[in-house]
C-alpha cells in the first residue's frame, strides 16, 4: 500500500484518497470544521491547513507577507509557504506533509481559530453545543489567547425557526456548509443554502419551504457548532453529564448503528445519534430513528398486571406459569417477537419448544411502513430475519394464521412476547388466556390475563439481525424501570415457576445456550470506534 | 518605451464603428476565416507565438492556457469570456465591448475553435447595459452574415456566441466563481483542482478568457503571432503584442489608450495621461487594479542576478516597463493595466479605508480568513480614521493581512490583503499620526473632564 508522511507518521492511503481522509482512516486527526467524511469536499473552513514539502529540487511555493520587528516597531517583509488543505490534497506517494510540526500552519490554524471567534457571540454558558463544540476544542488545542477584537459583534437572526425540529442561530453559524451539502447530497432536498456575503452570511430555508424532509436532526448533528440546535435536545442537558452506549436504532430492519446518551444520574434518556458504520448507515440516521429513543420512556409498564390489578413481579409470574398450566400443549401458542432481541426471542423459543412442548410458534411485529432509498426500510422491525434464523425449518406463522386458529377454536391460550401487532386482533378476545411479556403498551396488551414488564432495548443487551444479515450488538444503557426486566429474565422466572430447571442468571448465561444453536446469533461486541459524547464526526 | 497602437482601437469613437460593415471594410473575420482553415494545433502555436498574456489580471499566456484543454471527447468544451469586469479603477474591456464588439465575436470563432468548442459565452457584467446591447447586436450581425451558425465561413465548425447577464457581484469575476454563476449557482469560487479545463462550465472542459484577450486575437492572425509579438519591448520576457492602458484618478487626460506592450507607468501617466491634475506632486500609483500593491516614485528597482533587468536598477519604478514579469520580479503586481493615481491631495488612510470597505463587502464569506480577515481590517481602519484606534491595534492590520494571504481558495483573498499590507508598510508614519491624533484628542477630553474614568467612559460612548 501507499503511504505518505505526516509530521513523524507513516500513513497509508488508498489511490484517490485525500490526505485527511487516509489520516482519519487510521485515527489520526487533522483539525476541521467543514469536511466530514461522508460529504463533498468544499475545503472553506481552512483549518485543516497543512504545509507540504516541494519535490525534492523544486523550490516552494512562497508568499509575500509583513511582520513586525519587535524592538523597532518596523515592519520587515516576510515569506511563507502557501499551505495546502488537507480536505481537498491528494495524498501521493512519498508525500511530505507537516501538520502539528510546521510553524506556518499553527500560525495559520490560530488565526483561522481567531477569525471564527472573531464575531461569535461566545454564548457557550447557554449553548446546547457546549461540551461538543469544535470551536471550544480547537480553541485549547490551537489559539488559547485572548479575542483581540474589543468591538462590538455583527449581529445576526437567533433563534429561526428551520422546521418542526431544528433551530438556526446565525451568530453562531462559522458557515461550514455541512448542513447544505448534507441536505443536498445525502437527503437529496437541497432545501437549505447561505445568503448574503462575506460576514453577513447565513443559512436560510428555501423561501416557502421549512427544513421537514426526513433527516433534519442529521444537519444539528453535522453541524460542529452551536448553530443548529435540535428542539428535542434544546436547553435539556449538558452533555458532560451525559453518557453513551452504543446502541442499534429499532426504527426499522436497517439496523442504523447509533449512541445512545443518557444521564446516569436520573437514568434518563436524552438523545439517540449515529454512530458510523460504513456498512449500515455510514454516518447517518433518519429523523425517525433519531427520535425514537423517547419511545423507551412512553406507554410503558413497570410492574406486573394480573387482570387490571396491579400486583408484584413475584404473583405476576406465578399467575402465568398457572395459566399456562392449565392447558394440554397442543391448544397452546407461543409468539415470538421482531421487536425483540435474539436472546429474549431465544429464551422464550427455548421454553416453548423444550419445556411447553408446543410446536404452535407464530411471530409478530409491527404493520410495514414506507422505505426511502436512503436510510429507512420498509419493515419496521428490528429483528425480524433474526427470529426467523432462530427458528430454523420451520419458521414461526404470521399473527394472522394464529388469530385464523384462536378463531377455528384449536388455541385457547397464549403466551407472547411484546404487544404489537401488523393487524387487528379482535380474535384474541376468545382466548381463554394471554400471557404477555412486553415493555411497552399496544394493540395485545388489552386482551392480557396477566402481564410481566419487559425491560426495553435501552434497558437491556441485546442481538439484532437487520435485513442484511448483519448481526449487531445494541447495549444497555439505563437500569430497567421499577419491576420491569430483561425478557429473558422473565422467560426464566416463569419457566421455574413452573418447575423447569432454567438457570439464566446473566445475559451470558443465555447466550452460552445459544452458543449450542446454530441458528441462534449472538453478535460481537461493536467493533465501531467508540467516541466519548460529541467527539463523533 | 512609448509606442501607441490601433489595433483594438482604430474604430474608437467613430459614430457606428461598433457595426459590422466598418469592421470587415478594415479586413475584419478574415482572421477567424484563415484560423477555422488552419488545424486546431497551428491555432494554438500561433497564440502561443504571440506571447499573450492573460489580460485579466493574473498574466497567464493564453496559448498555453488552450493548450491544456483535453482532445476533443464527448463532452462539448465550452468558451466562456469573462466580461465582468469590476476591478476598481478597471474600465478598459467596456470599451471593447462598446466601440469594437466583432473583434470579440472574431475572437471568440478563434478561440472556440482553438480549444475545440462550438459556443462560447460572454459573461457580462449586470450594469454594462450599452455593451450588452451592442455585443447582441454584433452577434445577431455576424449570425446574418453567416460568420456564426452551422457552417461560418463555409467551413464545418459550428458556432454560436451568447451574451450573459451577470447577477452582480465582484467575486463573479474570478474564474469559477464566474462559472458557477452562469450555471445559476451561487457565484463562489469553486476548489481546484478540477481546474475548467477539466471541470468547468456545466462540468465540461471550459476555458475562461479575459475579453481583450480574446479580442486580440484577430489582430494576432492579421499580423502573424511573433511579428505581433515584437511589437512588445518585452517581447524577450515572453510578454507580447498591444495592449490596452487605462488611466484614473488625478490625472489630466484619464482614459483607456491602446499601446505596445513595454510602455512605463511615467509614460501612461505624463505622456498618454496628461500628467498629474493640478501638477502636485505624485503621492502613488495603484497601478492594475486595487487589488494591487500601491507603488511610490520613490521606490528603487534593484533586481539581482537577472542581467535582463539590469537596464532598470537603480531606476524608479515609475521607470519599470509594465510587463507582467517586470513588475512580479519587483515585489508589485500588473494586474489589468488600469493605473489609478493619487496625488498628494489623498489620503492614504482614508484610501486604504475606502479599500477595505470594497473588499468586505464584496468577499464571498466562503473561506473563513477572508471572510471574517475582511470585516476586522475595514474595523481596524475605521477606528483609525475615526481617531480611536490604538496603536496595538494598528500592529493588527498586517497580521490579520498576513493571515488571510494565500489561505483562502481563491486570488480574492491574496487580491484584499496585497494592498492593505502595502498601504501600511508604505504609509506607516500617516497612519500612525492618525492614532496619536487620536490618542490626544481623547487625553484632552479627559483631562478636561478632571477624572480619568469618566473620560474613558466617554470616549467609549463616542464609538
């Protein structure tokens, strides 16, 4: 492979690789603000300013510039090497390139710093961005003086309104671009542009549209200031107080790989973002995705229900194994869910086929939904091809078939996991009982007998197949909720309860019995680099 | 050396010498006509012969500049001649485009033909109404005659020439910024490499002239590329043919005046310009274009190492053949050819205020040094002249120039910094009066006010 040399590192690239891309490939930044990997390059930030050596024998490229001799007081001209940035310089064999090590670019990387603060209003105590921003790092890391300018700003539009979810201040907007280039490249609506000139320019809306297409949370989070603000995530936390788990998005079968950041402190979430991935989303989510972590915190139940009462995790999980003990396994259905992970889908297959005996396994999920060609796919399902593996030859009957049998009189009870459902389920009406394990509220949850509360995907590890195949790993972030419990976890209780001998105490403990299952998938851990909150691109 | 020429010019003033009649009676398409016969690589040698040098500024020579456009592909390549001329104190492709329109259609069938294109498109600048209306006129005259169409002089290369009516800002004269523009994008400059040769116009091979370049090019193969040439003094420097010198500002006789190239700046202004309005001392000359460095009578050219240049040292610059290469040797910049003068009446912080002012407002505000380097100098010279800066901040305008040249995408940034850093290291000493003028007048106010605190008090209000 190639390489060139970047201050003392050899860095290898790829034919056609600029010099921060092959940089940023093996962990090595160069300090920037408009180039993100997955946009075009439009190298107007010029922080990424590097200082390349001329061919051997060829002289450099020099400049006139003035400096001051210090004691006189008498300017002396000067030259200096015009730089390079590394956004837009192919990287070619051999190539010298001086980052941290050349005097001219810390000159030039200061200034630049200097100029992007120059009429920044330096809110920073009120920025949602504070924390995360690029300009408070760079600032450490490559001006640290004073602001020798003591007038008074420019003054720009605060506080517009894009959409329904993003919110534009233009003071503190270093017109990057990133936004527009990624509204135009990637959500393919090039709804956003800059106006006016020099340093009157802003980010405006196309006149008589509002920033509402799907990926408007991404342009906040390319965004490396505090210009655009999500209204979800406004004046809601400080993201020092935040931390992250890598999590899979439960959007849809594309499996986005994501952070989810959370206060540990009040175990609550607050924000879901992209984490890349070049495979599945690259760098991006959908709106959708984005938003859904607040669905971990909506229409739950946190404790066990037998009928409408309310009682312990304890009665709760006595009275299904009852009502499971009362019917002949043949009149006996068990639903897996695409909504939940492999290890709860295991468990609960696990119980059916080993211990219940019963052969009736249906799955369900939730109704499909619209693709778009760029992120989001039409099962809106987390794990559907992941049950379906679980299940080997013979795969699990749709909802429909089950509520046909409930109807024909050859099912009387049920015990399944998560309450949604791709269809109406008025049938499960004549079931003499449903038990059901499920985090959140929906369309099942009405017809249960009894209830136990399943920790969400926030609240617990788990293994998603998404339609590629791929298997992912999406961690747990905060404790389960009051009595709510990982699924498998509860899947256990019940099977001792009814006098099985299931002995799942820890997650690894379920996954060392899907090492045995050769259609049961655990994933590796994320392999993805882990960023701390804000030091994602 | 003094040599006047007509080449462009001859028709200048003449009531309807912008017609086409007049043009051919004087032996006009005639070089489009021997071109189209000659082979794409004889029409490139042949400019190439002529030594031109890019009259828009930068004085790149033109043959070379079609050389580097690819063989003809399947995409269409495309002309463009940039006639947004908006240099401050540039005023000498207007008048082409007035009173000699065909030699740019002329020039632009040879041009187009030379780097393989059928259309060529003159970016005009928004409020040049008159030269819009002619060059359309000479278009629509030519296309009558049959010099633009399907087959121009019976020859098969196909050509149409289209005016287009800028949107009306400075930065559309730079070369991409220019092509974004008639794409109908935001006119910014865009990153390069590509460079329009590979990536230009509508993302085809593009080559962008300057009007007189292109409009030179009939009289090039009228005369023969190297006799045009030596009609240079400079011939030997590869800077060759006539060109057009404008002269502004504090002279008797401003204008635009065709000349061999060669002529010195004391030339354009004493002999060509009439000398010094109101025959006062000369304070400087801003010779092509603001965004050239200011040059003083006083200055010395001294060479080293260069025996071609030995004729000069010791010599003013004012002394200097205007010559693309002379004047880089020498620290300075030719530019357009477009003299401004001041004499001794102006204020050299106050110009240099004025300046500072053109270029912030005209910076794009893509590139971060020159977006925001801009704004602060125009502060730092308003607060000068309005006596309130201090010394340390007058010590900011040449680090903040120093910051913004050569780390921005395009010459704007080196064209805005250029001048403010010769300003300063020029005229130190008036700047400095100004801030200790200053410096007094607020120590005065202060000490009649009696209290120290409340007179700063003021002062700031007074901002």
């Amino acid at each position: 492979m190639p390489s060139f040399k970047l201050d003392e590192l050899e860095i290898p690239f790829e034919p056609g690789d600029t010099v921060i891309q092959a940089a940023h490939r093996v962990g090595v930044d160069i300090p920037h603000y408009c180039w993100h990997p997955g946009l075009s390059v439009a190298a107007n930030c010029r922080m990424c300013l590097v200082e390349v050596a001329p061919p051997p024998g060829r002289p450099a490229m020099m400049l006139d510039v003035l400096r001051q001799d210090p004691t006189t007081g008498e300017y002396v001209p000067a030259k200096k090497p015009k730089l390079q940035p590394a956004c837009q310089l192919k990287a070619a064999e051999g190539m010298d390139v001086r980052s941290q090590s050349s005097p001219h670019v810390a000159e030039a990387r200061g200034a630049v710093q200097e100029m992007l603060l120059l009429n920044h209003p330096v809110d920073c105590p009120i920025c949602d961005q504070a924390g995360e921003c690029r300009l408070q790092d760079y600032w450490l890391e490559h001006q640290g003086t004073r602001k020798r300018m003591r007038d008074e700003v420019i003054h720009k539009p605060k506080a517009q309104v894009f959409g329904p979810t993003i919110v534009y201040d233009a003071e503190r907007c270093i017109i990057c671009t990133r936004c527009v280039r990624f509204c135009e490249e990637v959500a393919k609506d090039p709804v956003l542009d800059v106006r006016e000139r020099g340093n009157l320019n802003e980010i405006v809306v196309s006149p008589g549209r509002q920033l509402d297409h799907g990926y408007t949370l991404m342009t906040e989070f390319v965004c490396p200031v505090g210009a655009l603000t999500a209204v979800d995530f406004r004046f809601k936390a400080r993201v020092w107080f935040l931390r992250s788990v890598r999590s899979v998005c439960q959007g849809c079968a594309t499996g986005c790989n994501a952070f989810l950041d959370y206060d540990p402190r009040n175990q609550t979430l607050y924000r879901h973002r992209p984490r890349e991935n070049l495979q599945v989303n690259q760098y991006w989510m959908c709106d959708h995705g984005m938003l859904d972590y607040r669905r971990a915190h909506e229409d739950r139940f946190v404790s066990a229900y037998v009928g409408e009462e309310e009682v312990t995790l304890e009665a709760g999980v006595n009275a299904a194994a009852s009502a499971l003990r009362e019917v002949e396994p043949e009149r006996l259905a068990v639903v897996l869910s695409a909504q939940h992970s492999n290890e709860d889908n295991f468990a609960l297959l696990t119980l059916a086929r080993d211990y219940l005996g019963t052969g009736q396994l249906f799955i369900t999920n939730k109704p499909h939904g619209e693709a778009d060609g760029i992120l989001r796919h039409a099962d809106k399902n987390p794990n559907t091809l992941g049950v379906e593996q679980l299940c080997g030859t013979t795969p699990p009957r749709p909802l429909q078939d089950l509520l046909a049998a409930i109807e024909a009189g050859q099912i009387t009870h049920v015990l399944a996991l998560s309450s949604v459902a791709p269809c109406e389920v008025e049938a499960l009406q004549r079931l003499k009982r449903l038990v059901l394990i499920t985090p959140f509220d929906g369309p099942l949850a009405g017809y249960a007998d009894v209830l136990l509360p399943a920790a969400t995907w926030a609240e617990s590890t788990g293994t998603f197949v998404n339609f590629k195949g791929m298997a992912q790993e999406s961690e747990r972030a905060i404790r389960p909720e009051a009595d709510a419990r990982p699924a498998w976890k509860l899947i256990g209780a019940l099977g001792r309860a009814l006098g099985y001998a299931i002995d799942w105490q820890r997650l690894s403990d379920v996954r060392l019995a899907m090492a045995t299952d050769p259609g049961a998938v655990v994933a590796p851990p994320p392999s993805a680099r882990m960023a701390p909150v804000g030091a994602a691109e | 050396m003094l040599k006047r020429t007509e080449f462009l010019s001859k028709n200048y003033g003449v009531e309807g010498g912008w017609l086409i009649e007049p043009y051919v009676k004087s032996g006009g398409y005639q070089s489009a006509k021997r071109a189209l016969g000659m082979t794409r690589e004889q029409v490139v040698a042949e400019a190439k012969a002529a030594h031109i040098r890019g009259r828009g500024g930068a004085g790149f020579d033109c043959g070379t500049k079609w050389s580097f456009m690819p063989p003809p592909g399947d995409k269409p390549h495309y002309l463009v001649v940039n006639a947004d001329e908006g240099e401050p104190g540039t005023f000498k492709d207007r008048t082409i485009m007035e009173m000699n329109p065909h030699a740019l259609i002329e020039g632009c069938i040879i041009g187009a033909y030379a780097i393989g294109a059928h259309a060529a498109y003159i970016y005009v600048r928004d409020e040049l109404h008159l030269s819009k209306a002619r060059l359309w006129g000479a278009i629509h005259e030519a296309r009558e005659k049959g010099y633009l169409g399907e087959r121009p002089f019976g020859q098969s290369w196909a050509m149409q020439v289209y005016v287009h009516t800028g949107a009306g800002a400075y930065i559309c004269g730079e070369e991409t910024a220019l092509l974004n523009s008639l794409e109908g994008r935001r006119g910014e400059p865009r990153i390069k490499p590509p460079f329009p040769a590979q990536y230009g116009a509508f993302g085809m091979p593009t080559t962008v002239n300057n009007v007189e370049t292109i409009a030179i090019m009939p009289t090039v193969f009228k005369v023969g590329g190297d006799a045009f040439s030596r009609e240079s003094a400079l011939h030997d420097l590869g800077d060759g043919g006539a060109r057009l010198f404008g002269v502004s500002g504090h002279v008797k006789r401003p204008g635009v005046y065709e000349a061999a190239v060669g002529l010195t700046l004391r030339e354009l202004i004493y002999d060509l310009g009439g000398g010094i309005l109101d025959d006062r001392p000369l304070l400087g000359v801003i010779p092509g274009g603001s965004s050239c460095p200011i040059m003083l009578e006083e200055e010395i050219v001294n060479v080293e190492g260069d025996e071609r240049f030995a004729p000069y040292n010791g010599k003013s610059v004012l002394d200097l053949p205007m010559g693309v290469d002379t004047y880089r040797r020498t620290g300075n910049m030719l530019g357009t050819c477009c003299a401004i003068v001041l004499n001794d009446s102006v204020d050299p912080v106050r110009a240099a205020q004025n300046l500072a002012r053109f270029y912030r407002h005209e910076s794009c505000g893509q590139c971060t040094p020159c977006r925001e380097g801009c704004g602060w100098i125009e502060r730092l010279f308003d607060k000068v002249v309005a006596g309130e800066a201090t010394l340390e901040e007058l010590n900011q305008v040449h680090q903040v120039a120093s910051n913004i040249m050569g780390n921005t995408i395009c010459a704007f940034g080196d064209g805005a910094a250029t001048p403010m850093l010769a300003f300063v290291r020029k005229f130190r000493p008036q700047f400095e009066e100004y801030v200790r003028r200053g410096e007094a007048e607020r120590n005065a106010r202060r000490a009649a006010l009696g209290s120290g605190d409340h007179g700063r008090s003021l002062a700031s209000e007074a901002r």
